[in-house]
C-alpha cells in the first residue's frame, strides 16, 4: 500500500488531529458574529426541536454505523489490516456513514444553539470530512477490488445528493 508522506501521517494521524480540532470549535468555540444579528424570537422553538432531532439522528446513524464496522472500526482513514469491507446496514446508504451522522449532529447542534457561526463550523467540518474521505476511498480501492463498484451504486455522504 502507498504511504501518505509528511504531517498527516502514514495512516493519516494528522486528519484525526484536524477533526479534533473541527469538533472543538464545533462544540466550544464562538457561535456568534456579532455583525450577524440573532435568529428572529418566532424560529427559537422550531430551531431548537430541529436541531434535537437532528443530533438524535446523526448521533444514533453514527452509533449503529460504528457497530456494524465491529473490530475494522478505527478513525484513522486507513483502513485496519484486519478489516473487511461492509456494504451493508447504514454503508448501503452511504459510503461514510459514520461522517453522514456526525455532520447531521454538527448542523443539528448548529440550529439547537442558534449560532450562524457554530454552522459555519458544521459547513467546514462537512468539507473536511470529504477530503478526509477521499484519502480513505483511496486506500480502501487499494484493499478491496470492490469498492469501485460500490462507489458506483452508493453516494458518498449525503443519501441520493452526494
């Protein structure tokens, strides 16, 4: 298997760093830009149950997604030595499904505290994870012969869009 030189590591320990640090702002960074006003009063309510349900959603998508992986799961984007491919459960809906449930979580915590800015952070957390993902598809082609086809019937992070 090629290797992946310089800091993001032989495994790609530098992307597990980055998501940390994606997650941190996400959670404990600024919500708000004080240019930007605040969501009107009447959308309080309706953003806060959305953004409930959303976290409920994403967070059980990437629970049963992390369980259906059993002993291949790792968050390094290269796969275990060990690892089998899955295709089945959450994976035949998406490709990243672990990814898929942490950005419905990411967007939903966005909307449960009102902040444009803890959304920008879901929005650049979502284009790591497909950069993050494309080194991943990578070396799982190199593993499993099969994945291409699977790239081909399966989208990558969002069911039926993407």
């Amino acid at each position: 298997m090629s290797g992946h030189s310089g800091w993001l590591g032989r495994r790609g320990e530098g992307y597990v760093a980055l998501q940390a640090v994606l997650l941190a702002l996400l959670l404990f960074g600024p919500r708000h830009l004080t240019a930007l006003p605040d969501w009107p009063a009447w959308s309080r309510w309706p953003a806060h149950l959305t953004g409930l349900a959303l976290m409920v959603a994403g967070l059980a998508l990437a629970l049963a997604s992390a369980f259906r992986l059993g002993r291949g799961l790792t968050p390094l984007p290269h796969p275990r030595d060990d690892c089998k491919l899955v295709t089945s459960g959450p994976y035949a809906l998406v490709r990243h499904p672990i990814y898929s449930g942490i950005l419905l979580a990411a967007f939903g915590w966005g909307c449960f505290v009102q902040g444009g800015l803890s959304l920008v952070w879901a929005f650049c957390l979502l284009i790591f994870f497909d950069i993050k993902s494309r080194r991943e598809e990578a070396w799982l082609t190199e593993r499993f012969p099969a994945y291409r086809a699977y790239q081909q019937r399966v989208r990558k992070l969002l069911p039926f869009i993407y």
